[in-house]
C-alpha cells in the first residue's frame, strides 16, 4: 500500500478496522485502501492522548484523592522462593538424634544384660547382721586363705582364715576411704574373748567376722565381699596379669615370692605371693597390707581400660570370670560391686584416703603369740571420722 509522502502511519503493525464496513456497507479492505488528502494530513492536528490518572497508593480506598508517588523498586521485586536447607538440616538433625537414641539403648540394654548375667554368676552367703544401720556405705573386702581342692596353692595349711581385711567407707559427703586392719590385730571376738581377728572368721566364718568388725568399728557392714587365694590367681589371669612395684628385692620361702626392685607385670600367682609375703618385709603386716591394696588397685585399673569398653566380648568374659570367683552376701549384686569398683579405682588419683588404724604395738606378745596392737585410745575418734569422711591422713597408723 503507497502513502503520500507527507503521511507517516502512527502504527504500520496495526490490522485494519471493519467497524466502517459495518455501517457503509464498505468491505475492510476498500476502507483499509482510502488515500488521505495531502491536505487534510497536514492540517489536522495530531491526536492528543488522554493523560492516565495515577493509581492511588492506598488501593483499599479507591475513590481517596492522594498524592501520587512512584511505588519503590522494592514493592515490585520478586519474593525469594523458600530454602529447602533449613528443611534438610532439620531431617538431619532429627536422624542423627534417632541415632544416638538407637545407640544409648543398645549399650542400656547391654550393660543390663552384663549385670544380670554377673548376678547369675555371683556365690551368695547369708552374712549381714541386722544391727542398725550407720552413715555411709561400709563394705567389708576380705582375703580368705581358703585352699580349693586341686587348686593351685599348695602347702600344709588346714583350716580357713582370713588373709587380708579391708574395710571401704563410701561416706554420704567427705572424704571416701580404704583402711587396712591388720589380720593379727588383737580384738575381741564374741564367745572366745581376745585374739587375732583373723581367727573370727575360722571359728564362725562369714557371720562372726562381721560382728566382730561392727563391734571394732561401730559401723554398720552393708555389703560383704569375699575372694580366696585361688580366685585371685583367677581374677588377675583373666585380665592378663597386672603392673606391681615394690622397692626391694625379694627371696621370701614361705610366700614363695621372687622380687627384683622395680615395677613388673606379674600374673596370678606371682600376684598373690606379692600379697602375702610377710616374713621379709621391715613392716611385716603393715607392708603387706599396703601391698594389697596395690594388687586390688591394679586388678581393678586392669579392668577398667579402652580395651575392655570396646570389647564386648572381652566384658562378658571378664564379668564371668570375676563374678564366679567372688563370694557376697545375699543383697549385694553386680550393681553393688561396680560401685566398689568405681571408688576403688580413685586410689589411682588421690582420691581415697588408704592406710590402716592407730597401732600402739606392731609386735605386741599376747599368749606367747605375735599381735598387733591398736591404740584404743585413738580408735574411737578414728572411727568416726572414718564414718563421716573426715579422716585426715595424720590419723592414719600406718603406711599409706
């Protein structure tokens, strides 16, 4: 299509209009053909556009004359869409949680399995007295030289004493402690008048030792434990022998022990010669109570390692092997005994005060026998300080 050339179309794009045709009678493209006059092209003014109103700002009101103001670049800008991070975090978090839950019950349901199966395995003895019970916990440890039949200690010995007496005070607050009684300490022993506390425990086993040490100490026993010569060969075995020291060297007949000075790794046996010797130690029964708690310390530091938390099987072996070789009273049970355990292996930190009570006399002659005698002046205070957990080491008489 020509255009005059003072005619410039205001839009080229545009498609013709038929609302002429309708009225005319014209066809679209007749009236889309007409030819403007010069003329009338240049004469006419261009149309002027109608101005837009402005939108009023507060769309709510929409007949309110406002002022209007251009709509900050921020109004029209796009809403971020949503992060799926915090979303993924939170299944993250929420899995690891069910972990860690799925975890602790486990090891829960393992470490109830472990004391169940001990307590299975655990030598009971009707021994506690009904006696009222005093502060604190008390538990009477208790060495028996008591010989198995085939066992490995072998010697004439006939009867069953006691070898070694410890008593362990778990106070309600204070100080927790690890006291040694010498086993040729003199006391009263009820029906048989004074002698070496040992002999209680041959004369009425378990129930007379324990009425003898409340009677000594004014404490209540709460929970008994018993191990005999050929159960801590056994014990010690099983967690692959021990770390001893001992500053001397050592050729004892009687114990059988053998010591070069210094520190070794000892196994059952060579372990309970450490723990008996006597004859050849410058503190006689003293030393060798102070060498008994070492072996207690260590046995149970022994236990108490990486290699046995890791290992379930080694923890099911060693409970086994501890619990059939242990003899308590009928109320204490594998629960008890870690709790022993637990506050044991403080020694190993400074934390429990170890030593044994005031003693007058380390050779006191008593029936043409050789007796240790306890101050019985000190004795009553001791006690009680024991009891509270306010025992000082200045209390202590012996070695620590």
């Amino acid at each position: 299509m020509t255009y005059p050339p003072s005619f410039t179309p205001q839009n080229p794009q545009r498609r013709p209009s038929n609302r002429g045709a309708q009225h005319t009678g014209s066809s679209a493209t007749e009236d889309s053909t007409r030819v403007i006059p010069s003329h009338q092209a240049t004469s006419s003014p261009a149309p002027q556009r109608r101005p837009i109103a402005p939108p009023p700002e507060d769309f709510s009101s929409p007949y309110t004359e406002q002022p209007y103001s251009t709509p900050s670049h921020e109004h029209y800008q796009r809403e971020p869409l949503t992060s799926s991070t915090p979303q993924k975090k939170k299944k993250k978090k929420r899995h690891f949680l069910r972990i860690i839950l799925i975890l602790f019950l486990i090891i829960a349901g393992w470490i109830a399995y472990l004391i169940y199966y001990g307590n299975s395995q655990l030598a009971h003895v009707d021994a506690i007295s009904q006696k009222p019970d005093t502060p604190g916990t008390t538990y009477l440890i208790v060495g028996s030289d008591k010989r198995e039949e085939g066992g490995e200690v072998k010697d004439n010995f006939t009867g069953q004493r006691t070898d070694s007496i410890i008593l362990l005070q778990v106070p309600d607050k204070g100080t927790t402690s690890l006291i040694s009684i010498p086993r040729d300490s003199l006391v009263d022993i009820k029906g048989h008048g004074k002698s070496k506390i040992n002999a209680a425990y041959s004369w009425g086993g378990q129930t007379l030792l324990i009425d003898t040490i409340e009677t000594l100490t004014s404490m209540h026993v709460d929970h008994y434990l018993e191990v005999s010569m050929e159960s801590l060969v056994n014990v010690i075995n099983a967690v692959d022998g021990v770390e001893l020291c001992y500053d001397s060297d050592v050729d004892d007949h009687d114990s059988k022990m053998k010591w070069t000075a210094g520190c070794h790794t000892v196994d059952g046996a060579q372990a309970l010669a450490f723990s008996r010797m006597r004859k050849s130690d410058p503190q006689g029964d003293i030393g060798r109570a102070a060498r008994q708690r070492q072996v207690i310390a260590a046995t149970i530091s022994k236990v108490a390692t990486w290699k046995t938390a890791v290992n379930p099987v080694r923890q099911r072996e060693l409970v086994g092997s501890l619990a059939s070789n242990i003899t308590t009273d009928n109320d204490t049970t594998m629960g008890d005994l870690l709790t022993l355990a637990w506050n044991v292996k403080a020694m190993n930190n400074g934390g429990v005060l170890t030593g044994t009570p005031p003693i007058s006399n380390v050779n006191y002659r008593y029936k043409r026998q050789s007796c240790v005698l306890l101050n019985e002046d000190k004795l009553p205070d001791f006690w009680a300080k024991m009891r509270d957990g306010n025992l000082e080491k200045s209390d202590l008489g012996g070695v620590s």
